[in-house]
C-alpha cells in the first residue's frame, strides 16, 4: 500500500507542469462539443477526473457557464487553478478535491459529464454504473476509454495491457456496457494520433529526461514503465487507442 502509494506521487511528479495529463487535443474536443445535442438552460456540467483542466478549461470557453472539475490530486487542482487564472476563466470553474467514484451528488442532476483519460480508474463499466444514477433525463455523457481497434492484437501487446489495464475492450463490447448501465450510444469517435505524440509523450519524454538524473528507484521505475508504453504505442498504434463515447441517458 505504502509502495502504491509512492508510486502514484512518483506519477503526479512525473506531470507536474504538464498542460495535458493524457493524449489529448483541444480542436478534437471542440469537434465533439460541436456535434452534441443543444444542453438545457443553466446545464450542470462536470468534468470528473479532470487532472489539470484541459478538458475543463475548452467547456469552460465554449459554454460559458459553470463547470465542476473533481479529481483527488489536488496539486493537479492547483495547476487547473492558476491555468484557469491565466485564461481568465477561473470565475467559471469550481475545482472540488474528491473521488469520481464516490459522488455525493443529487441523483438526476447531470446535464453533461466529461470525463477524459479517467473512467479506467474505476474500469469503464464501473465508471457508468457509478455515474449513470447522477445523468439528468436525457443528460449526456462523453467519456474516453482505452480501446481495441483491431481484433487481431499483437501478442506483446496483449501482454502489457493484460497487466496494465484487464478490463480493455473493443468498442463494440464497450457500447454493450454503456447500453446495459442504461445510455444510448450517439457516437464513438477516436483519438487521432497526433494528440498522443504532440500533446502528450512528447512533453512527457522532456519531462523524464529532466527527472531521470535525480530520480529515486520508484521515479525510476515509473520512467522506465512510461518509456515501455511509449515504445508500444510507436509500435502498435493500430491495435489500441481512445475512443470517445458519446452516450445519452435513457
Ligand atoms: C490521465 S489523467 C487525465 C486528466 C485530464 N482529464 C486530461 O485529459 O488531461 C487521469 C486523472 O484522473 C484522476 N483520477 C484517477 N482516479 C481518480 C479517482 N478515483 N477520483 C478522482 N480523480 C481520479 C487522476 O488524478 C488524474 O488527474
């Protein structure tokens, strides 16, 4: 407990700083705001796992209006604060320090819940189970996962997400959840790649090599992990990605 517990600070040290805590791209985001259905007047929308506030900060700007952002680092909160700040958007964010898996919410009250590169941390299925009670009628959801893209996946690859993430599936399996917890499927879009190089490993490949030379034998082994999943993805990028689900509360 106490190693894992190590480990996720070696984590949030290895993103401290970083703008993006997962591949991610702002004209991708804006392209999915824009095909979404009109929300109500004074919607409520959250961004849950929403690490420094990339995702946040783009539905802050675009819908002009309140966003709750709950993650439970809060020097991410921190980082979400003082860039919301710069962008002169810090009047329309509410960072609250907290666990997505454990709400305390009013039931029904969600117009829009996005949540990017964090719905694995309860598995995706447990993400929907967990928010589909808090989805206001016809409330929208879009939520990335980790996903195949091919059936036929290479055996290395296999193996690094057999141990990193079991609950990986394809997006067919994943639409059968998000039907079975109770939404529609309005869509499923992927994450080109360019949002995992440009936006993401590469800063991330600065970061480590700023940290490596003082690194302890736990920032040592999140470094090499990273590196691992780095090279994977050079390599496999065909096989997985993230899929955005665009979902409807029926
Ligand atoms: C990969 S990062 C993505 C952050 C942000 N959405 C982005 O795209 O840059 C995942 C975030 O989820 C947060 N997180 C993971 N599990 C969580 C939980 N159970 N409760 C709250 N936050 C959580 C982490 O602290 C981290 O900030």
């Amino acid at each position: 407990m106490e190693q894992q517990s190590k480990q996720i600070k070696a984590l949030i040290e290895l993103h401290r700083g970083l703008e993006r805590l997962g591949p991610g791209d702002a004209a991708f985001t804006k392209h999915l705001l824009s095909i979404l259905p009109d929300l109500p007047q004074n919607p409520c929308i959250v961004d849950l796992g929403s690490g420094t506030g990339a995702g946040t900060r783009i539905l802050a700007d675009w819908y002009k209006t309140k966003i709750t952002a709950v993650d439970f680092s809060r020097p991410f909160l921190e980082e979400l604060q003082t860039y919301a700040k710069a962008d002169g958007l810090d009047h329309l964010i509410r960072a609250e320090e907290g666990d997505i898996g454990n709400l305390s919410w009013p039931a029904a009250s969600i117009d829009l819940l996005w949540s990017e590169g964090a719905a694995y941390s309860l598995t995706f299925e447990g993400a929907l189970k967990a928010w589909r009670p808090l989805m206001a009628p016809n409330g929208l959801a879009a939520i990335s996962e980790i996903s195949w893209f091919t059936k036929k996946v290479p055996e290395p690859v296999l193996k690094y997400w057999e141990k990193a993430y079991p609950a990986i599936a394809s997006e067919t399996e994943n639409s059968k959840l998000a039907m079975g917890a109770g939404f529609e499927v309005i869509g499923i879009h992927r994450l080109p790649t360019e949002a995992w190089w440009t936006n993401y490993y590469e800063p991330l490949k600065e970061r480590m090599n700023v940290l490596r030379p003082s690194a302890d034998p736990v920032m040592q082994n999140v470094i090499d992990e990273t590196e691992m999943e780095i090279e994977l993805f050079k390599n496999c990028k065909d096989s997985y990605g993230y899929s955005f689900y665009l979902l409807k509360a029926v």
